[in-house]
C-alpha cells in the first residue's frame, strides 16, 4: 500500500477503490470460516472445561499463514483477515461459557431454550461490532495503548516464515494431543487422574490433560506462581489447615474458599477501573475542560466517529442496536429499561474491555457482565435467568471488543484496511454465534445440567461465581475481604485475577498447570543452552535464516496440543449426542 493511502487509511479515508477488498479473498473467506468453526468450539470446551480461555490469535495467526501459503497466497494483510476470521468466534464462545452455565448449577435448565441462548450470544455480539466500530480510532490510533496481543499477532506474520516445520511441529502437536485424549476418554487407555491422594475438602492429583499443561505453558511462570499461591491458601490454608485448628468445618471451609475467590476475582475486575481506565477518564475530562486540542471533543471520540463513518455505515451501525435491543427484549423478555440499561452499559463496559485488553492482554469480561448484573438488579430485576442473559449478553460484547481491539491494533501495525477487519470480525463472530450455542446445547445434551460446575466434568469457574451472585454468596465476609483484596493488590500491580483463580478452582488443574509452567522453564533454559552452544545456529537466527525462534516454536506446539485435546473433546461429546439420538 502506498504511503499517501495509509495516511488517508488511518485517518479514517477511503483508500484506492477497492484496496480493502483484495483482502478478503475467497480462499481466505472459507479458510476462515473453517478454522472458525473448529477454534469457536474449542473454545467453548476449554472455556469450560478448564475455566480460561487463552487468547487463539497467535494459534490463528500461524495457522492462516500455513494454509493460505499452501493455496498459494503470500499477503500478510489477507493472512490477517483471515486468522481474524478465524479468532473471532472464539470470544462469543468466552462470553456465553463464562455465564449461561450458571442457569444449569442452579437448576434452572428447564426454563432456558436454545433460542435463548441464540438470543443472548447474537445481542452481544452485534453490541460488540458497533461499540468497536465507534471506538477504534480513539483507542487503537489516538492511544498508546500497547495491545501485546495484537502486538504479537503481527509480529508472528512478519517474523514467521511458517512453512514445513512450522506446520508439522503445529499440526503434529494437534494430532498427538487428540489422540492422547482419544486413549484417555474413549478407550480408557490411560487415567484421567494421576497421584490421588484423599484428602478431606481437598482435590489432590494431577489431571492428565495436555490441554491444561500447555495452559500452563502459554500462560508462564509468574501468572502461574501466583495462581499456584491461591490454590495453596486456600486448600492447604483454609481447607486443612483452618478444619485441622477446629475454626471451622470442611463444608464452611469450602464456602470461605469459594466466597474469597469470587471476591478476588471480582475486585481485580473493579481494580482495572480503578487503576487503569478512571485516571485517563479524569484527565481527559480536565484537559476537555481546560480546551486541549489533544483530548477535546474536536478530535475525541465523537469526532472520530464522524469522521472514520459516513452516512450509510452510522445507518448501519445503528441498525444493528436497534436489532440488538429488540432481541433483548423479545426474545430474552426483559423490560425496556433493562434493555436501555443493558444496551447502554454495553458501551461503557466495551471501552473498559479495550482499555484492560490495550494495557494488560487480559479481558476479564464475565467480570463486566457481573458489574451490569449487579446495576440491574438494584433496579427491581428479580428473575434469575434474566440477570444471567445480563451477563451473557455484556460478556460477549466485551469479550468479542477485547478481540477485535487487538485484531485493529495488529491490523495498524501490517497496513491492514480497517473495514476489511471489521467485515472479517462480523462474519467470524456470527458464524461463532451460530457454532457457540450448538456446541453449547450439545455438551449439555450430552452430559446433563449436572456435569456443570465446581469439581464437575466441566467446572465452569466464572458461570459458577455468576450463579452464586444470583443465588447467593455462601460467606459475605470472605467475599468482602476478597474484594477488597483483589481491588488493592491489582493496583499494586499483582496479579489478583490469578490468586483468584487458584484460590476458586480445584486444586488438581492448578497443580497440573503449575507443572506445564515448570515444562516451560526448563524448555526454555535447555534452549538458551543449545543456542549459547550452537553459534551457527544464532547467526542463522539473527540473519533471518531460520524458520522460527525457539519461544515462537514452543508456543506453537503448546497451541497445537491445546487445540487438538480441547477439538477432539468436542468430538467425542457431539458423537455422544449423535449415538443418544440414533437410539
């Protein structure tokens, strides 16, 4: 692209007739919308199996180069839009698995359909493309918000020349993580759990997942040191040890646990605010009232969408609201307050998505759900799966904001079109919509309401702390301290979203990502020692010669395995629905 287009690109001009189209190409369109189908339910597996969802955009990102390298085609922009394609569901996945689930803990299936589910997953997403689309040139091209993922995912297409190896290490990696799950859930081969020990309260053992290994893997050693830190207060602190003192008894111990995690997760929420989006809120307020330039509303917000949006994409974008609020109130039957609540707090809370996700790559979006569940209850709201559809439907606008904030940060570091991006987010996160609630409704078809929530086949960690702010907080006081806690110690810059989550989730999948964390410090110290001794091999390195560096090449197999376990876990789950229906 030629330097007088990009200028009139990122101020938000059309560019030469047509530039945005050559880069969705039709291989592209279907290479996406394949890897979409696959990554969204994936995603939705992880997301409850292992209660996170780590970002796919690096896996995409790779996997796009390899297959459309393969067809032929060498574009980073159209590799781009097409990874972008494929990632996109996978957020409208995070959203509904960290919320709808909670309807089944609290035994509240029979009144919740999968048109409702549609509802929640659809409303939520066409909030989300509009607040990005109006947002995008306040925080991706007037900010200096890093984005590390997006960062990232450009980085990976820039750098990787993904050919032979590449692609054999990622989809080798994927078929020996699908199999080793074959072995252990269809032919019984291998145990789930390794090195039980029964202890009171307590779920000691190692899970024999290459999933949650390579979670641990990708996530790192210091997130995971803390998260190993929460799973020892609380299931050797206040488990064993407060039952062992006489404070009280396992079962109390246990709402305590679960309480104190909630309460740590939620104040991590509450402290992205606090720390990171209200002091830039408050200094752009003075410098709008003082008249700067800079931040006034000539050239904020407001202006940029006037600017970047001619008539026909406002229409448009507004089009999509409307639509998204008839659905909120017709299909998930909520009064129209809530829904000018709900509609309105989508863009406050999307912009707080962008905000965390620019600063720190984490998107803690049932958190914002929770927040607008909470302001809507306060206004008279009693009916419990209608704050859940709250939840659901602000949890995928901004889980799928989060996403689609990085794929526009990466997009203005490649040259991509903006609209092109956009348009491949649109088709992604309505095929993820359509993919999420089947897979959704199939698990559940599957394996019953039942096998949903803590220490279940499927724990479900954020539903969980949904359903328990609807129903309930077992130990108001455990959950105060927590919140507290999680505001203070995330604006001391430590990672109380990863104490909370040690502390909330069983303690055999935090042991067992520790491990995959260890496996990466001791990859990674075997790799300095092979390039400190092999001289040849850095100077490849540095000249450009090799195909990957040994970090790049670590996270591709550790994204392989993480997809190829969490694909074939979906596999066998829709292969036991389609057996139950042929009788």
């Amino acid at each position: 692209m030629s330097s007088l287009n990009e200028r009139a690109l990122w101020r938000g001009q059309p560019c030469a007739v047509g530039a945005w189209r050559g880069q969705i190409s039709a291989a592209g369109i279907l290479i996406g919308c394949i890897g979409c189908i696959i990554i969204t339910a994936s995603s939705v597996y992880t997301a409850l199996k292992m209660g996170a969802l780590p970002w796919p955009t690096i896996f995409t990102s790779i996997t796009a180069l390899v297959l459309l390298r393969a067809a032929g085609r060498t574009s980073l922009n159209e590799a781009n839009v097409t990874q972008i394609i494929m990632s996109a569901g996978s957020m409208v996945a995070g959203g509904l698995a960290f919320t709808i689930p909670g309807v089944w803990m609290l035994g509240l299936d029979a009144e919740l359909s999968w048109i409702e589910i549609g509802g929640v997953a659809l409303a939520g997403t066409l909030l989300g493309l509009v607040c990005t689309a109006l947002i995008r040139r306040r925080f991706v091209e007037e900010s200096d918000l890093e984005y590390p993922i997006g960062t990232a995912a450009a980085e990976t297409l820039m750098a990787s020349r993904a050919g032979g190896a590449t692609g054999k290490r990622l989809f080798g990696s994927m078929a020996a993580a699908g199999a080793w799950c074959a072995l252990r859930d269809v032919a019984g081969v291998v145990p789930a759990m390794i090195g039980a020990l029964p202890i009171p309260g307590v779920a000691f053992g190692i899970y024999n997942s290459p999933m949650l290994l390579s979670v641990g893997f990708l996530v790192g050693g210091a997130a995971v040191a803390f998260w190993l830190a929460g799973g020892l207060i609380a299931n050797f602190g206040i488990i064993v040890g407060g039952s062992s003192a006489g404070l009280w008894d396992v079962a109390t111990a246990q709402g305590i646990v679960a309480s104190l995690g909630m309460g740590l997760m939620m104040g991590s929420g509450i402290g992205v605010v606090v720390r990171d989006i209200l002091p830039g809120a408050i200094r752009g307020a003075r410098a709008k009232a003082h008249g700067i330039r800079a931040v006034s509303a000539a050239d904020g917000d407001g202006a940029g969408v006037r600017r970047g949006l001619g008539r026909l994409d406002a229409g448009a974008l507004a089009l999509l609201v409307a639509a998204a609020a008839l659905l909120i109130c017709l299909v998930l039957a909520l009064s129209p307050l809530a829904c000018i609540v709900v509609v309105a707090l989508a863009f406050v809370t999307t912009i707080m998505s962008a905000q965390s996700v620019g600063q720190t790559g984490i998107d803690p979006m049932e958190i914002f759900g929770l927040i607008v569940l909470l302001i809507v209850a306060a206004m008279g709201e009693s009916d419990q799966v209608g704050l859940f559809f709250v939840a659901g439907v602000v949890a995928v606008a901004c889980g799928l904001a989060g996403d689609v904030m990085s794929d526009f940060k990466t997009g203005k570091i490649l040259g991509t079109d903006p609209r092109a991006m956009w348009v491949g987010q649109a088709v992604g996160a309505l095929l993820g919509t359509v993919v999420s609630v089947g897979v959704m409704c199939a698990l559940l078809n599957a394996y019953g309401a039942e096998a949903f929530g803590p220490g279940r086949l499927f724990v479900s960690a954020q539903a969980s702390v949904v359903a328990t702010m609807v129903s309930g907080i077992p130990s108001v006081g455990a959950f105060g301290i927590g919140l507290a806690a999680g505001v203070a110690l995330y604006c001391l810059g430590i990672p109380s979203m990863m104490l909370g989550l040690g502390v909330y989730l069983p303690f055999y999948m935090t042991l067992s990502a520790s491990l995959g964390a260890l496996t990466k410090v001791a990859y990674d110290r075997v790799a300095a020692r092979r390039h400190g001794r092999g001289s040849a091999d850095a100077a490849a390195e540095s000249a450009g010669e090799t195909e990957t560096s040994h970090e790049e090449s670590g996270i591709i197999v550790a994204s392989g395995v993480l997809g190829g376990e969490s694909i074939v876990g979906v596999i066998i789950a829709l292969a036991s629905v389609a057996t139950g229906l042929l009788g």
